[in-house]
C-alpha cells in the first residue's frame, strides 16, 4: 500500500512546478501545523476496556478554522490522517470559503463494534479532544463510517464539557440537532455540480455511462443523482464487489437489495463483479467513491473510461496521473469533486454561528453557484498552463494560500 501522505506531496511539488509557486508556500503546506494523537478507554459491553488510538491532524489554518471529517476504519493511520488533513487545506482554498483544513482518524473497525461501544468510542474522543476544537480552531465533520449520528454524540458531549450550545464545532449533525439541509447530499450532488459544469468542455457526451466504486454517503447519493439526470450507471459496489448491467443498473432497486441483504450478492438483476474488475469497465466516467489508491501502476493502462470524477480523497496515485493524462483521459481531482461536503458544512457552521435556517433549495443553489465558478476557473488554468486538471487545482489553491500568507495579519 501506497503511503498517501507520500502521494499528497509529489502533488504538491509536481503542481509547484507547474506555476509560480514560491518554495516557502510548499515548504508550509508540507508540514500541518499540529498533530495531535490520543489513546481512547473505552468500556466494552463485556465488561473489559480497550484502548483506540485516533488522530486529529490540524493542517493550516491559514485561511480560516481547521475543518475536515472524522474517519473510522480499521487501516486509519496517521499518514492517511495528514494526506487527507492536506488535501482539506487545498479544497477548502480551492472552494475559495474561508476555512483552514485539518482531519481525524481512529483505527477501528467500527462494524465490530455494538451502538453502545460506538457512542462511548465518539464521546471519549471527544473527551480527548476537546480543549483543541472550537467554532473558530476546529471544526470535525463526518467521514468514511462516520454518520450525522456519530457527529451527534460528539455534539453533545462537546456541549457537556465545554457549555458550548452554538453546535458549530461539528458539522454533518443531523437536520433536527443543528445540522444543515442539504449536507446530506452535498458531496455526491456537488460532485454533479462539477461534472455538468466540465462535462462539454472536456468532450463527454451528454448522456454519459458512469461506473461508481462505492455506494456509502457519497458514492450511492453521486449514482442516484446521475441516474435521475438520464446518465445510465453501469456498475457500482461496496467494499465486498459489485454488480454491473450494461443497459444501466436500477441504483434505488440495488440499494434496497443491499440494505435488506447486507451485501450485493446475489442481487439478480445485473452481473457480479469484482471491484478491481468495477474500476478497468469501459464507460464514459468512472467515479472511484471509497478510499485511496485504487488507480496505481499497477491497473492504470488498463483503465477505460474517457474520464474520472474523483468523489474519494486520492484514489489516483501521481505516477498513474501522469500515464492517464497521457493517454488523454480527464481527472476531475478530489480537492475539486468532492469539495461541496466541505462547502455545506461551511455553510452549516455559518447558520449555527448566526441562529439562521437556510432552505434545502438556498443551500444547493449557493453550492451549485461555488462549484460552477471554481470549476470553470481550475479548468481555464488547466488550459492556459497546458497541464492536467488536479495541477490545475493545487496551483489556484496553492497561490491563494500564498495571499494568505502575505497578509498583514501574519506578520
Ligand atoms: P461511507 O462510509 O458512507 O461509504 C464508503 C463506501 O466505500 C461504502 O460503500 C463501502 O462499502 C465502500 N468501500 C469501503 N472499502 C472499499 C474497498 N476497499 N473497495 C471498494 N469499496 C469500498 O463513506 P463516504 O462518506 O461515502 O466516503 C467515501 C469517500 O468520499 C472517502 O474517500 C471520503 O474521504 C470521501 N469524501 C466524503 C465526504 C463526505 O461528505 N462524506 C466528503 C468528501 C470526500
């Protein structure tokens, strides 16, 4: 397995030499701020307690709080935690709204865990935690395995400790415990926002046949939506394979097939397939919707889609960005794709501070107003520098950082 942190950083120095970006706004970005590792107790339904170990990765804050999500999976470590913490930095400035980043992990698998463990696990890294966040030092969000219940309990037990009612130092809550309309599906509808702004620039059609690697929070919303547009999903998965019809997969019939069975298997009305199988299919767009890594060295000449929307965080490795761009295949970079989840929970923490309820219809329309500006101006730099999409990203992102940086108030 690929060291993403290692990834995120030839991302960085390859985007570097793309553009004029000074060495002192790399060397910056190449270091977070501050990182923070803690040991969890927590009492199992056994009786016996256990320790976890979590991370919380404070990025920069050059540009405003520390935002960005709490994952929970077994292979949660720190490098992901500071490659994801740095691609927040970059998203956030590349979304243009005025957060820093930051990330957090804990390595659990938090299928093995019963609800009871699993609120006692969120609440005491909360306990860990809580003298480093704040509505304007930290914000958490969810992430892989993370759900507006898990932010829930971290809400409440932010308010025990600290009195803090505002519920602004987390966002991704629940409609009803202060959370945001539209957050829900605001990373898989962004990810629509994004690809329908680029979709005729980069020669696509304008129905499209997509394959999506993941059908959690974003991967599942991202089909549903493409689908009801008239896009015709090819295929999708989950972590144990997935299933694949070339005349397009009924998305809502799969997903009640998966929740009532737990799995795809056996679902009747499509193929089965592998997910290293899922991401070598010949379609229009392959959207990768799980974890890192998954185009490498190793599969990239056999990919064949004539384009990736990134909704995962790295899944493209820099070797194998180089043979796609190369072979004339578009990536639409995570830092861009998936960036409406960190613009809704902008917006979220924005209506908690000022006691404000925004319609599902203001939300979307001002997140669709973000992502159609920021998509057009990372593809126009793309063509004026003659360089790849995610090049593209990392440099509007890397020389607004910069502006950051020279500001007064830095001193
Ligand atoms: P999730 O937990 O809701 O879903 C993850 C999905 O990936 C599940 O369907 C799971 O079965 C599948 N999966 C896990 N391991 C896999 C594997 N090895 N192969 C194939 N599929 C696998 O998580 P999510 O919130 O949908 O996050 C998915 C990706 O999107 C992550 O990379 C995350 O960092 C990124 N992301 C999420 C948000 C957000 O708002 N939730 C925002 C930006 C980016």
């Amino acid at each position: 397995m690929q060291n993403p942190f290692e990834n995120a950083l030839e991302q960085l120095r390859r985007a570097a030499r793309a553009g004029e970006v000074p060495a002192n706004v790399i060397e910056r970005m190449s270091v977070p701020e501050r990182e923070i590792t803690v040991s969890v107790p927590v009492v199992m339904d056994t009786g016996e307690t256990r320790l976890f170990e979590g991370y919380r990765v404070q990025h920069s804050s050059l540009r405003g709080p520390h935002k960005g999500g709490i994952r929970f999976h077994p292979k949660a470590d720190i490098n992901e935690v500071r490659a994801l913490a740095l691609w927040m930095t970059l998203k956030t400035s590349v979304a243009d709204i005025p957060m820093g980043g930051g990330k957090g992990g804990i390595t659990v698998d938090p299928k093995a865990l019963s609800s009871g463990e699993l609120e006692r696990l969120s609440r005491g890294f909360v306990r860990m935690l809580y003298r480093d966040l704040g509505p304007k030092v930290d914000v958490p969000a969810p992430d892989v395995n993370t759900t507006p219940e898990i932010m829930s309990w971290m809400v409440s037990e932010y308010e025990k400790l600290t009195g803090d009612t505002t519920r602004a130092t987390f966002t991704g809550k629940p409609v009803d415990g202060g959370g945001s309309l539209g957050r829900g599906s605001a990373t898989g509808l962004g990810g629509f926002y994004v690809f329908n702004a680029l979709r005729a620039r980069l020669g696509l059609p304008e129905k499209c046949t997509v394959a999506v690697q993941g059908m959690g929070n974003v991967g599942g919303t991202a089909a549903r939506i493409l689908s009801e547009a008239g896009h015709t999903v090819v295929a999708i998965s989950d972590s144990r394979g997935g299933v694949y019809k070339a005349e397009g997969i009924d998305v809502s019939a799969v997903e009640d097939y998966k929740h009532t069975h737990g799995s795809l298997a056996g679902y009747p009305d499509a193929v089965a397939i592998t997910n290293a199988e899922l991401l070598l299919l010949p379609c229009d767009v392959l959207i990768p919707a799980a974890l890192e890594n998954q185009i490498t060295d190793a599969n990239v000449n056999d990919v064949q889609a004539k384009a990736i929307l990134e909704l995962a965080n790295g899944p493209t490795t820099p070797e194998a960005d180089d043979r796609l761009f190369a072979r004339g295949i578009h990536v639409i970079p995570d830092i861009l794709a998936n960036a409406g989840g960190v613009i809704v929970s902008y917006f979220e923490w924005k209506q908690n501070l000022t006691n404000e309820t925004w319609t599902e219809e203001d939300v979307n329309a001002r997140l669709k107003d973000i992502l159609d500006t920021q998509s057009v101006l990372v593809h126009d730099e793309a063509l004026t520098r003659a360089t790849d999409l995610r090049r593209a990203a990392f440099l509007i992102a890397l020389l607004r950082l910069k502006a950051a940086m020279e500001a007064p108030a830095e001193g």
